[in-house]
C-alpha cells in the first residue's frame, strides 16, 4: 500500500515574528487539507526560533516563542545557536518546559550531568497511519569553542552519527535530519551517510526552491526570517521510497487577514511594556553616539567592559550603540534598543608587539569597517562605525602609546573585547596570539546595564 508524506518544515525565524499569523495560519490550514487528502503530514523546525534582538524574546527569556510554537504542534524541532548560546544554561534547561513538541539533539550533552539534556530526545522515531517507520535525528552546530563557556559539551557529527544510526538500524523505512548545521555540512552528510534519506537544513539561511538531490538525500531549505515555508512529499510503499519532491512557498506572498497587524503589534508592544517596567539607571544628561560630543556613550561602554573584563585596556566600535541614549529614565527597553546584540564579552592578553600588531589591523580596515554592514556572528546594528580605544593612543607619528607610555613590545597587556572581534576576519591577532577568556553567561547590553546602574543608580 502506497503512503503518501508530507513534511512541512521552517527554519532560522529568528523572531521575525511580523511573518508569523502567515506562517501559523498556511501550516495549520495546510495541514487540514492533506490529512483530508489521505496524506500523512509531519511538521518539523530546524532551529533558531527565537532572536533576544526581538523584546518579546529578551522579556520572556524565549518563552513567549515556545509559546507560538505550541500553535502548530510539531512533530519535532532542534535548536540552533541562538537557542543554545542566546540563553545561559539555567535559561535552556527550562527554555522547553511548557513545550507541546520533541525537542531533537543528538550532538549536546551537559557537562556537569555528561548526560543528554532531559529536555531532549537523541532521535525519535514516528510511525504514520499507515506504517511507515520515520526516524528523526536533530543536530545543532557544534561550536566547540563556545558551547562549553556554558556548561554544554557539543558532539562532532560524525561521532553523533556513528553512535545513534546503528540505533535506528531495522527500525525505520526512512531517516530524516533535522540540521541545524549549514549548507556546506548537509552536503556532506549526504554523501557520506545513504541511511539520510532527506536532509533538512538551517543555520546558513540557505534557501532550496526546490530541494537539492545530492547522492541518496533530498536536501530542503527555507531561507531565514520567515520568508519561505517548506513542504517535502514523498511517496513510500512497502517500506521503500519510491518517489520525494521538495519545494518552498514565499510566506509574504500568503493573504494577510485583518487582525494580522493587531497581533504583530501586539508582539511588540508587549515585550517593550515589560522590559519598561525594569527600571535600570538614571542619566544626568544625554549621551551621544557622535564622537564630537562631551558625553559621549562609546566612553560609557568602554568603561562597561573594562568593568565587565577587570581590564584598563578596551576597544569598543561605535556601531554598537544604534542611538543616542537621553537624559532621564534608563530602562531595559531602552537599552535593548540600543543594543540589541548577541555579542559577549571578551578578555584578552597579548604581548606588547602582538597588540602593536592589532592596532595596525584597527587603523589599517578603519576605513573599510566604517561603513560596512556587518552581518552576523551575533550584531545585530547596521554600520559597524569606529573602534575607539581606552587606554591605547596612536600619536601623529604612528607611535602606541598605552596609558601615555611607549607600548613595551615585550610586555604582556590586557585589554577588554568583544567575542564578534574575535569571529570577524579584520582583527586576525586576536584568533593567532591572542589568550583569550569569553564569557557567555551575559550579552554587553546586560554589561552596559550593570555598569550604569552602578553609576547612575535611579
């Protein structure tokens, strides 16, 4: 007997939540439709649901996107990195609590149990109406170096898949991997491993219109933000796949209805109301984004994050800070729209000739990053702006100065960062020389709050 699947799946929403009531209303709908038309239909997520950009979010600790996902019912969903390193660990390990779907990750353990996470399954294994035997897998990307600054222990996938195919081994007709992974990745695994059946992917916001057939695995994909919605059909008879076919619909091609707008609105204005209500300091004046003011926010920032860092060194790049901040009452709202990032902070030792060296990289693309838009690896802004030092200065004849003495090049010093220095390609002595400490258990928005909350108590 034949057994007609569909799987409809997104990725990487990354709280775009205006796309929402779209992406909510077609699942749902479309799911009613193919069960009337005698379709078996899963519906999976492939990570990175939530954003802390989104104030909804960063109120709710991600659980009002739990909230949202619970509309749909699942079949399953992995996290991706905004999931796993967006929230301190105490925040993940209830981030599910309240969840209506399976939470696939075969790749994470926690390291203080080396055990899988309570709320995750390694892989589960569903049987339709009709008795096909799908297995799931889930795996995440498994940031070696940062995982661990939370107490989280990531898997090579090639050591996951080792360990748990074997497992499903005469148990499924079919494997599906739900890959938060890249593009690059799923390739691979496709050419490497004919027990993946269909690869759906995420993380690089790759977009398949219609699929990729690559060796024995149909690779599918979204895109990012909500812009697309995927639907993979395959036909399976006996056990075996007879025939697969994927595809992607533009989500703002769907029909809006009336309350669409109220409800986005709604998303917003709830998550700023609450993070209003978290008074954080109290601003004798306004500080200003422009480098020519006397008041300027770069010089609070710099001092948060040699607060933050135990450092009297800093660099800090002005694109941080999207507007001026007014005098009067700070709250959370205010500076989660300042700063919305997901960049942390980070200390870092160099010897005197290796932060010569970083200087020169600064001057040299100071240019070039002025007007760049930067994407990714946790900023959220849009130009990147200007590097500003504390403690550093270059004179006119090109001399490093540090606290208004010659940089000793033998000398090790200490200077206050920031993790996206670290990951973006224009600073490379900080990856090669540097020694350097992240720490993940705070963003430098709660950095920057901290910091003026001591200073300007309200």
């Amino acid at each position: 007997m034949s057994d007609k699947i569909s799987i409809l799946h997104t990725n990487d929403l990354h709280s775009h939540l205006e796309r929402w009531p779209k992406i909510r209303r077609y699942l749902l709908t479309r799911k009613r439709q193919l069960i009337r038309d005698k379709r078996s239909v899963l519906m999976f997520d492939i990570g990175d649901f939530i954003d802390r950009q989104h104030p909804l979010t960063e109120a709710t600790n991600g659980q009002a996107n739990i909230n949202l996902m619970n509309e749909i019912g699942y079949d399953g969903v992995t996290i991706g990195n905004n999931e796993g390193l967006g929230l301190n660990h105490e925040q993940l390990n209830h981030l599910y609590d309240h969840a209506n779907f399976s939470v696939i990750l075969g790749n994470m353990t926690d390291k203080q149990t080396q055990e899988q996470p309570d709320w995750a399954l390694p892989y589960k294994i569903i049987t339709t109406p009709k008795g096909t035997r799908i297995g799931v897998l889930g795996f995440t990307a498994p940031f070696e170096l940062t995982y661990p600054l939370l107490g989280w222990q990531p898997e090579d996938v090639d050591h996951a898949l080792a360990r748990l195919l074997p497992q499903l081994a005469g148990k499924t007709d079919i494997n599906v991997l739900l890959s938060h992974l890249g593009l690059q990745m799923d390739r691979y695994l496709a050419e490497r491993y004919s027990e993946l059946q269909v690869i759906i992917g995420a993380h690089t916001h790759h977009l398949l219109a219609y699929g990729e057939k690559h060796a024995n695995s149909m690779l599918a994909a979204a895109g990012r933000y909500g812009d697309h919605i995927g639907r993979i059909d395959l036909e399976v008879q006996d056990g075996k796949l007879l025939n697969i076919q994927a595809r992607t619909l533009t989500t703002d091609d769907l029909p809006a209805v009336r309350n669409d707008e109220v409800e986005i609105n709604g998303y917003q204005a709830s998550g700023e109301e609450q993070l209003t209500k978290n008074v954080v300091a109290y601003l004798p004046e306004d500080y200003h984004i422009d480098l020519n003011f006397d008041h300027r926010l770069i010089d609070l920032g710099l001092a948060a994050l040699e607060e933050r860092t135990q450092t009297d060194i800093a660099m800090l790049s002005t694109g941080m800070f999207l507007h001026d901040l007014p005098a009067g009452v700070v709250t959370a709202n205010d500076l989660h729209a300042l700063l919305p990032h997901a960049v942390h902070p980070m200390r870092s030792i160099l010897k005197g000739a290796d932060l010569w060296r970083l200087v020169q990289e600064v001057i040299k693309n100071q240019r070039f990053l002025q007007s760049a838009h930067v994407k990714g690896m946790g900023f959220r802004g849009n130009l990147w702006g200007t590097v500003v030092w504390d403690g550093i200065e270059v004179t006119d004849a090109g001399d490093v100065l540090v606290h208004n003495q010659p940089i000793d090049y033998e000398a090790h010093y200490t200077i206050g960062a920031l993790d996206h220095y670290y990951f973006i390609p224009y600073f490379p002595t900080f990856e090669i020389m540097g020694q350097n400490t992240m720490s993940y258990d705070t963003v430098l928005r709660e950095d920057f709050a901290n910091y003026l909350h001591k200073k300007f108590a309200p």
